[in-house]
C-alpha cells in the first residue's frame, strides 16, 4: 500500500490516506454521485436539480450541504435561488472514471477482465 504514494515530498503518508478516505466517504453516496452528474451539464438551481433527481427537496439540501462544506461544490445566490455548480473539478474527474468503468462492466461484462474489474462481485450476464 505505501507504494500508492510515490511522491519525494515530506509528506505523513497517514495523513494522505486519512484524506483520501474523507474525500471517498463524501462520493461514496448515490444521491451525491447522482448531484455531481447533474452539475457536469452545467449550474443548476436547487429547483432545476429537484426536477432531474427523485428525491425531496431536505434530502437534497443535505446532500449539497455536505458536497458544499468538502469542496466539491461551490454556489451563490440569485435573487431567493441558490445556485450550485461543480468546485472540484477533480472529484468529477474520480467519478466519472469509476462510474464510466462500471457502467462497461454493466454493459460489456465479457469485456472486462477479473483482475480489471472495479466492481465488487462480476456482474450477471442475465439481468
């Protein structure tokens, strides 16, 4: 594992992965991998992301809060809307990467190598 760390700065390797950790806690979370992929597009209201995503508006609230308060999103008020947009474009980048290789995994399981896969347990074929 401390080889995942390949950096000639002075850095506490604990502190790295306490970090990476956090950061993998906050988009460990459907509805906030969901809200990510709804900013990708572009900035939305708390109204417009409503209408994509089904879910109510505190649960929502409470998962922009969280998104908000790590870096990940970023917002301003219009008037009485309160408008989110994607901050980190990096944590997109994570997402998108792993969501993209699973989305493969759904649709082309025979693609996809044992030792590749990111996938917990091999996807059925017939689903």
């Amino acid at each position: 594992m401390n080889n995942i760390i390949q950096s000639s700065a002075q850095v506490e390797r604990g502190r790295v992965f306490e970090l990476a950790a956090e950061l993998f806690a906050v988009l460990a979370t459907p509805m906030r991998l969901r809200v990510l992929s709804a900013l990708c597009e572009g900035e939305k209201s708390v109204n417009q992301l409503l209408a994509e995503i089904d879910t109510t508006q505190p649960n929502l609230s409470q998962h922009l809060a969280v998104l908000y308060r790590t870096g990940v999103l970023a917002k301003r008020k219009e008037g009485t809307q309160v408008i989110y947009r994607v901050q980190s474009e990096k944590a997109v980048a994570l997402c998108r990467s792993v969501c993209t290789q699973i989305a493969i995994e759904l649709d082309e399981p025979e693609s996809v190598v044992d030792g590749e896969r990111l996938s917990p347990l091999p996807v059925p074929s017939s689903l």
